[in-house]
C-alpha cells in the first residue's frame, strides 16, 4: 500500500477537510457504487440517462460522487451495451448524507441494496458496522474468535448499525449463530479515527470480505485482514470534490473512470 509522507501527506489531508465542508454546505449527497452481484458481468451505471461508472466488474467499488438531493433513475448494463438494463430502480437521496448502493443479489435476482453511510469519525475511536451482501450465505454473527459477537444476527441485504471499537488489531471470524466458523478474519487492523464498512460477498462456499472506508480521511496505511494483507498496488484516485476510498488486501477492487453527475 502506498503511503503519502510530508507536504504530500499535508495536501491530502487538507483537502479531505476542504471537501468535508463543501459536501456539508451543499445540496448534494454523496453516493458510491459497488459491484456486489457474483455472477453478474461487468457493467456500465447510468444515473437519469447519464453514465457514472463504465466497466465496473464484481468486487469493484466507485470514489464517492455528488448526486443532487432528490429523486434518480439508475440503471445498470451489461459492459458496453445500453439494451435491456439488468436493473432500472429508483433512488432517493438527502442533501448531506452518503450512501453505499450496491448491486446485489444474482444476476437473475440482481438488485440495488441501499445503505446511509457515516463519513464522521469519533476521535479515538475505530468505527465498524457490517453489510450482508452474500445472496445465499446463511444469517451470520460476526466477533472475536472464540469470544463474544460484535455484530449478531446479520441477514442477506441487511446492514448493521456502526459500533465503535478502540483501535487494535482484532482476530475476527465471521461465523453462524449457532458458532460455526464460515470466515477467518484473524489480523484485522482498525485505525483510531476511521470509519469502516465490511461487506461479506460472493456466494456461500466462496465467501470474503471487501472493506471500504467510508470516513474522508485518508488512513496512513489500510486495514488488513489474515487474508493477505493491503495490496502494494493499491491506489486512490481523486474527483474534484472527494477523496477516493481504497481497497482492501488480497480482496483489492479495482476504482473505475467516474463523471460527476449532474
């Protein structure tokens, strides 16, 4: 993972903060897109006619974009085709807040699953919550390994609550109710003052994570997992208004070409 030092490191952080206070005066929202369908191809989004993402394939998630408050139409296409739109649903959104939309499900079911997302970190503190994006993986605890669930009862399409966790390193397993192990997640490092999203994805016997971060600040370096850690080849791309999220290890997806929507 690479890492910004010195007036680098200054201008990125600044410009997290610029940002912050423009988001928060403005009449947009900020949403991003990800890619959660297993066996869907890869697709193009159009947001009222207008595309946003081009050739986003499964595992991939967008930077944050501005979306005017309101109504929107968002279709979504097979890579490079404009016919037959695997999913046309509409999306509302507030002035102010951030959303995570992702195309889940299976191709035949797909679907848009829409979260309201924190960009607001507590001083001190990691904050966590976790999103169930695995069509056919059972209802799942996820916590300490051998002790307590941080996180209980998460269903298909279900998005928990954000929980505020002191910054450590923890040895997690996303495991079923009844304590049966499904994931190993030992050697995943939360930051103090970063907010967190960790989506369980793929189907069931090929179940993994993908962490997004959804706090503008940029971390010095991204949370890892036992999975292979963060990818040295890892990189954040910036729009005009927003700092880019970044990938997670072994499991890194890729960021796609975005126009802000109008």
């Amino acid at each position: 993972m690479k890492k910004f030092f010195g007036s680098a490191l200054a201008a990125v952080m600044m410009f997290a903060m610029m940002a912050t206070g423009v988001f928060a005066e403005s009449n947009d929202a900020m949403v991003r897109i990800v890619h959660a369908s297993p066996d869907a191809p890869a697709v193009d989004v159009y947001v009222d006619g207008k595309p946003v993402v081009e050739g986003a394939e499964f595992k991939a998630a967008t930077d944050y974009m501005p979306l005017p408050a309101g109504e929107h139409k968002v279709e979504i296409f097979a890579a490079g085709t404009k016919d037959n739109a695997v999913i046309s649903q509409n999306l509302s959104v507030e002035a102010g807040k951030a959303y995570t939309v992702a195309a889940a499900n299976m191709l035949e079911m797909i679907e848009l699953a829409v979260a309201e997302d924190s960009m607001e970190a507590t001083e001190g503190k990691a904050k966590v919550r976790i999103g169930h994006l695995s069509p056919d993986a059972p209802t799942v605890d996820v916590g300490l390994i051998g002790g307590d669930a941080l996180f209980s009862g998460a269903t298909f399409k279900a998005f928990t609550d954000y929980k505020e966790l002191d910054p450590n390193t923890y040895d997690l397993e996303i495991r079923t109710p009844d304590g049966k192990q499904v994931l190993d997640l030992s050697g995943t490092k939360l930051e103090a003052n970063m907010v967190y999203s960790v989506y369980a994805i793929n189907t069931a016997d090929k179940l993994e994570v993908l962490v997004l971060q959804d706090s503008m600040v940029m971390p010095s370096e991204m949370p890892k997992t036992g999975m292979g850690g963060a990818s040295d080849d890892s990189t954040a791309s910036y729009t005009a208004e927003i700092i880019a999220v970044a990938g997670l290890g072994a499991l890194a997806f890729v960021l796609y070409r975005k126009r802000t929507v109008q």
